[in-house]
C-alpha cells in the first residue's frame, strides 16, 4: 500500500502489513510447490482484502471509527473474516467508516475524514467510504463492507466500484457491529462485477452462529456475472423514483444505460411501486430504534473505554461520563430519536407506523417482481458532494439514500455497477435490485451491462 495513498485518502484505520504479506508468502509457496495443495486453493487465495472496521478481527483493532471502542480488540474473527483467512486472502487493513455506519460521508468517523481518490475534496460516500476508497485508489482489489440502508453500494457509487448488498441472510452477521440488526447485512466491494460475485460467494452460505442466515446455495453468483447475455430479461424501472431528484447527468447515463439493456435484448418495462416514497422517512425511524437498543451495550463496563469522572463513581456515573465522552453526535442524535420513536404511548405512532411502511414497500417489491427480473434505477440522487457539505444537515445527508434503503426495507440483493461519469467529472452508479435468494439474477444484469 502505498503511503502517500494512504496519507492522502485516509482509507484505512488500521494496516496489517506483516501478516498480510505472511499470507501471500504462503500462497506463493504452496502454488510454485504444485500439487494437491496449490490445486485446492480458492481462487481468490492470495488476492488482499480490506475490511471495514464494524466487521471483528482478532489480529487487529476493531473500533468501528468509534471512540468508545478505542484500543479494543475483539477476541474472535467475524465469521465473514475467518472466511477469507480460511481462503487465504491476504487482510490488508481495517477501513475507515461513519462511527458505527452511521452517515453517509464517513465525516461522522471519530478518526478523521476519508477522502474520495476522484477528488480529494469530495467526500467517498458512506458509511463505507473506507472500503470504497481503497477500492478505487487501486489500495486493495476487494473490500468487505456493510450495508443498512446503501453502505455499500452509495460509496461504490461515489467511487466509481462495484458493491452489493446481498439478500438479508446470505451473509452471516456473525461478528458484524450491529447497528440495526433486521436491516445490517455484509457484502462485497470490487473493481468489477464478477470479482463482487466471486467474494459474495466466497462469504455466503449458512451460519449456525447467525440464526438469521439463511439454508440456501450461493454457488452461482460468479457464474451469473459472467454469463453476458440479456435476452428475455425483464427489466423494470421504478416510475416512483424518478421524482427523486436524480441530477441532469445521472438521468442522463440511466438513460443510456436503458438503451444497452435494449439494445442487448432486455425488455424495458416502467413499474409502479406507489409505497417507495415513504420507505425514507420510514427506515429514518426504525434506524434510530434499532441503534437505540443494539448501542446499548456499549456501556463502559464490557466492552473499549471507560471514563471513571470521580474515584467513588456510581456505576450509572461512569456508564453516563463513557457515552457521553465516547459516543458522537450523530449516534448520540439516534439513541435520542430511537428511545423516543419506542416511548410508551409514541410505539405504535412512530416505530408501529415505520413497520406498517416497511410491509408496503415489501408488498409494493413482490407485486413489481411477479412482472419483471430486476428493478434498475440510479443508485444515487446525486455525485459525490463535498467535504463539509452535508455534515452539519443530517436531513440532507439522509436524502442520499433514497433509493437505496427500500432494498434493505425489503430484505432483497442490490448490486450498484459503474454508470459512467456525471456531474463534476464524478463517478454515478446504477442499481440492480432483484428478488430475494435470487441474488445471481442482479449479477447477470450487471455483468450483461458493465
Ligand atoms: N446512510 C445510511 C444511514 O446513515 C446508511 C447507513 C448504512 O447502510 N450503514 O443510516
């Protein structure tokens, strides 16, 4: 890795250099040996990953760009990691992200800002904008990331990568942080669609440790992304979104991007899904909910920092003075708004009426998917935005994800493919959401179009 990459980017928060290259001195052993051995190894094996720092390691720190984990480390590997070290896939680093993958700039990390490797005054995108970065500065060839509500697939966007978020349950959250545990879901960043698909099945398939994973075959993903061919494909765009605001450049390479699918033997059919619109405002209060309660655990006591204010502290004082210290304000802004969202006599008004939504947007997906493969549309309103731009108007940040969050609502896979270039002379991206389990079509979409 590059030094004045890194200095300039800030990717990453932690780099694992020895061990990394300990890795790929053994896979270079085992493949010049031949063999048995050279001939089992994964595909993958020897080809570096970073990981973004919500995912546990037990080699290096996990901090999740949070201070109230400073100096902690986790005493077992996620099992997304044990995974990849099992395949032998050299772990570069832990990535920089939104402190527990809250935001969507990684301004919000306790640890400094990344910077976007298109313009270094721009922000990646987030919360993963670590992953993405390294990605797209050509820091690492794959990335693991997590998305709740786009963390993967709005840096790859901004970034000009590829990223999935995988049907909830085809990756095992063991060892994920949990920020909202019924929407978190681990997934891949790369440079192309079937290197995306090739780590998407590396790390699925079930997990007695997550009883949330599901029993279900990922071995056809790679395959999927390879298959370059269109014909018979129904494709729908999602007529709810194009009120969106996506901007006159975005539109404009979505456009073309219809045409190619066209052109390559889709059929292009405008789909309605009149629940869509509500989906934002809707995860904005199952989000801080489900923060509120999984931020619980951090409470001075278990787990990193501990702040004692005086010698005879009550355990409620050092559990109050840790959060308050380790905590930032946009986690701090969520507990609030969740613990208020679950209030007694609020429940059913606010966190009841999210999840009435959230059934909507699901029905509104399984009407949409009895007529069309996938659902296409702009991963993101707009480019890149700048540094500082966004970070002190939370409502404005959480306008970027839009049309990602349904996907994460419904529980469905998303790949979100380079479009080409926009506003700025910055990356856009283009989604390919498909129905759940049937993660290989959205890899077919997007490799037929890449
Ligand atoms: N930007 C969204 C949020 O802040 C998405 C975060 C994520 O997917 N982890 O909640």
């Amino acid at each position: 890795i590059d030094g004045t990459a890194q200095a300039g980017i800030h990717a990453y928060l932690h780099l694992n250099e020895d061990d990394a290259l300990a890795v790929a001195a053994e896979v270079d052993r085992l493949r010049a040996a031949g063999g048995a051995d050279a001939a089992a190894l994964h595909p993958l094996a020897g080809v570096p990953i970073a990981i973004k720092d919500n995912i546990v390691t037990s080699q290096q720190p996990t901090t999740a760009a949070s201070k109230i984990l400073e100096g902690w480390m986790s005493p077992y590997d996620a099992t997304v990691v044990q995974k990849v070290r099992d395949a032998k896939l050299p772990v570069l680093g832990k990535t920089n992200m939104d402190e527990f993958a809250m935001g969507s700039t990684t301004e919000y990390s306790a640890y400094g800002v990344t910077r976007n490797p298109w313009d270094l005054e721009r922000a990646p995108g987030g919360s993963g904008g670590g992953s993405a970065s390294a990605v797209g500065a050509y820091m690492a060839p794959l990335a693991l990331g997590s998305d709740t509500g786009g963390s993967i697939r709005q840096p790859a966007s901004f970034t000009g990568t590829v990223g999935t978020k995988p049907t909830y349950g085809s990756v095992s959250r063991y060892g994920l942080i949990a920020m909202a545990s019924s929407l978190d879901q681990i997934g891949p960043v790369a440079r192309t669609t079937a290197d995306a698909a090739a780590l998407h099945e590396l790390i699925a398939g079930h997990d007695p440790k997550d009883s949330t994973s599901l029993i279900t075959e990922w071995n056809d993903l790679a395959s999927a992304a390879q298959t370059r061919d269109l014909t018979g494909v129904r494709i729908g765009v999602l007529e709810e979104l194009q009120g969106s605001g996506f901007s006159e450049q975005i539109q404009q390479r979505f456009d073309e991007a219809l045409q190619l699918l066209r052109d390559a033997g889709a059929d292009v059919v405008a789909i309605d899904c009149p629940n869509m619109s509500y989906a934002l405002p809707a995860y904005y209060l199952i989000v801080p909910s489900e923060v509120s309660s999984n931020m619980a655990r951090f409470d001075g006591i278990r787990f990193g920092n501990r702040v004692v204010p005086e010698a005879d502290s009550t355990v409620k004082e050092v559990m109050a003075a840790t959060r308050a210290a380790g905590f930032g304000d946009e986690v701090k802004r969520r507990i609030i708004l969740g613990t208020y969202a679950l209030s007694a006599g609020y429940v059913e008004e606010y966190y009841g009426s999210a999840q009435r939504i959230r059934t909507l947007v699901q029905q509104d997906f399984a009407r949409a998917f009895e007529n069309v493969d996938v659902l296409i549309s702009p991963t993101t309103p707009t480019v890149a935005v700048p540094l500082g731009e966004q970070v002190s108007d939370p409502a404005s940040m959480y306008a970027n994800d839009v049309a990602t969050i349904p996907a994460n609502l419904a529980g469905i896979p998303a790949v979100s493919i380079p479009g080409g270039m926009a506003e700025h002379d910055m990356p856009m991206g283009i989604q390919i959401q498909a129905p759940a389990t049937r993660d290989a079509v959205a890899y077919r979409v997007a490799g037929g179009l890449e």
